[in-house]
C-alpha cells in the first residue's frame, strides 16, 4: 500500500444504543468519544442507532408483509390498463 494515502486502521468499539449492545472491532473510522473496555484499555467509541442485536430481521421480529394483497388493492383502487 502506497504510505500516506490510507486511514489510520485500529481498534474502535461500536455501540448499538437501543440494544445496549457493544463489540471491539478494527476499523478506520474514529471518534472523540471514548470508552473503557472490558481489558481495562480505552478505545474511541462509535454510537450507532442499529446492529445486528437490534435489526429485526436477525431478531426475527421482521413482519411479513402481504405483496399480493397490495397489488389488488392498488389494482382496485387505480383499476387496471390492459
């Protein structure tokens, strides 16, 4: 890699703040903000508004929506073209 032209790569802990829910990762994104971890070392922090913990889908809290029901009552509302 050609020197000067990449980030800073290092670790940073992102919190996913409706889960309450934080992991230590490498990335290149940094912040002002900190946070102790668990091995007593203080990395910065990033707050995030979702993750894995909370995403619906991988919570299995996803709704199922009905497309079929949509498209005929789109069809009755605006009719049909053909």
């Amino acid at each position: 890699m050609k020197p000067g032209i990449h980030p800073a790569y290092g670790p940073v802990v992102f919190r996913d703040k409706a889960a309450g829910f934080a992991f230590l990762t490498r990335s290149t994104p940094t912040s002002t903000n900190t946070v102790e971890w668990e091995d007593g070392n203080t990395y910065p922090v990033i707050d995030v508004e979702i993750s894995s913990q909370s995403h619906p889908f991988y919570t299995d809290t996803a709704r199922v929506l009905d497309t079929a029901g949509r498209v005929e009552r789109f069809q009755r509302r605006y009719g049909s073209t053909a």
